[in-house]
C-alpha cells in the first residue's frame, strides 16, 4: 500500500431494478415530465425523474437517517 488519502472508489455503476406502477402514478408521472419540461425547458424521461424523486425522498427522511446510523457498517466486497 502506498497511503494514498483517496480510498478505493466505490462501485458507482447503476443497479437496473423493475417496478410496476399504478396507472395514476405512471400518469402522475407523465404529467410531472411535462410540467418539468415546460417550466426548465428541457425534457427528462419519467424513469430520470423518478430516480431524482426517490433520491430527494430518502435524503430527506431524518427518520432514515438516523436508523441508517445505527446499523452495522457493510463493507464493500467487489
């Protein structure tokens, strides 16, 4: 080991899951990427703003949080 201060970088590569939607949430869906695109001008998929919904929702439960801390740190094995 030379004692380099960057570790190992983690796997960064996306995970590709499968998820079945109610016809309102898919709807809902649909109209958020319209309204997003009519009010910053550019178009995202439904799947790109989904990832961001979902990133926004866990980082911002403090609930979460806080039980995240308290479980055994997980190594990365790759």
């Amino acid at each position: 080991m030379t004692g380099l201060k960057i570790r190992k970088i983690p796997d960064r590569t996306p995970v590709k899951i499968t998820l079945s939607l109610p016809p309102e949430i898919h709807s809902d869906l649909l109209i958020y990427a319209e309204i997003y695109q009519k009010e910053h001008g550019s178009v995202e998929t439904p799947q790109i703003l989904a990832v961001q919904m979902i990133t926004s929702f866990i980082q911002s439960d403090g609930g979460f949080r806080k039980a995240k801390q308290l479980m055994p740190e997980k190594e990365n094995t790759i």
